[in-house]
C-alpha cells in the first residue's frame, strides 16, 4: 500500500522565489527518486500545498525533514490516506505555479485561502482539493 500525505504551508521571510523555488525543486527530484516518493508541488503567491506519496516511511521521513525547513512555516497536514496507486506516477515531484490561467489552477487559487483560514474541515472538502490535484496529472 501507498501512503499519500497533502500539507499546506506558508512561505516565511527566509523564502526567495527566484533561489529557493529552484533549489527546491532540484533538490526534491534528486532526493525524491532515490526515495522512490512522486508527488506535486503548488505554489501561489503565498502558500504551498504539497503531495507526498510513497511508502509510509519515506514520506513521513521527508515530512519530517520538510516541517523543519525554515523557508516555510505554518505547516499543518490536511489529508493522510493510503492507496494502491500514485496518482503522480511520472513525477519525482511536479512543479505547479499558479500564475496562470487555466480552470484547475483558478479553482485551486480560490480554495487555498479557505483551506488556510480552517474554513475547510470536512474530509469531503478536502478531497475536493485532492480531485483538483489530479486534474493537473491528466493535463499533463
Ligand atoms: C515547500 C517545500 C517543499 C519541499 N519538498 C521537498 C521534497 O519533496 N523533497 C526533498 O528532498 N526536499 C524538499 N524540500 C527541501 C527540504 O526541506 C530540504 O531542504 C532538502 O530535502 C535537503 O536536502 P539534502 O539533505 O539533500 O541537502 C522542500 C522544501 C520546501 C520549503
């Protein structure tokens, strides 16, 4: 069995977009394969959203490893959950900004500050957020 864990968090003061964002992403595919974790990254201005998947292990070690990074903070897991399958299968950990305009990418920008503020609490909403994630795997 698979185990997926989706968390959101803050960007801090120590965060750089142009430096960090790269570093990041670098970083995670090196790491991410020979920890066999696949997964998406989300970033809009503000927040992070992140999918982790693997096997428990792993991604509570990398979790673990991530909640300790000083360029993000307010990190709080929204969803845990185990499954048969990956849902991003092909990716060591796909980059999403959401600059642009596309339907998931708007639908997710206008989640994110209600995920934020605690509004969201049902599991149905949250899956909500995980139905969004995988529309961008088909898009890709
Ligand atoms: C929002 C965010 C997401 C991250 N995601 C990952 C990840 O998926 N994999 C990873 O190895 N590091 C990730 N990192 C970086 C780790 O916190 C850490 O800096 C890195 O794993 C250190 O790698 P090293 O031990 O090879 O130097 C992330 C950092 C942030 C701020």
């Amino acid at each position: 069995m698979l185990y997926h864990l989706l968390y959101i968090s803050e960007e801090s003061s120590f965060f750089d977009q142009q430096r960090d964002m790269e570093d990041i992403l670098k970083t995670s595919q090196k790491n991410n394969v020979s920890a066999q974790l696949t997964g998406i990254l989300i970033k809009n201005d503000k927040f992070f959203i992140q999918l982790l998947e693997g096997d428990s292990k792993s991604v509570e070690k990398m979790y673990t490893k991530i909640s300790k990074d000083r360029r993000h903070k307010s990190i709080r897991k929204l969803l845990e959950y185990k499954s048969k399958e990956r849902i991003f299968p092909r990716w060591s950990m796909g980059y999403v900004n959401l600059d642009s305009k596309n339907d998931n990418e708007i639908k997710l920008k206008e989640i994110i500050p209600f995920i934020h503020k605690d509004i969201i609490k049902l599991k149905s909403s949250k899956e909500k957020i995980l139905s969004i994630l995988k529309n961008f795997n088909s898009a890709s």
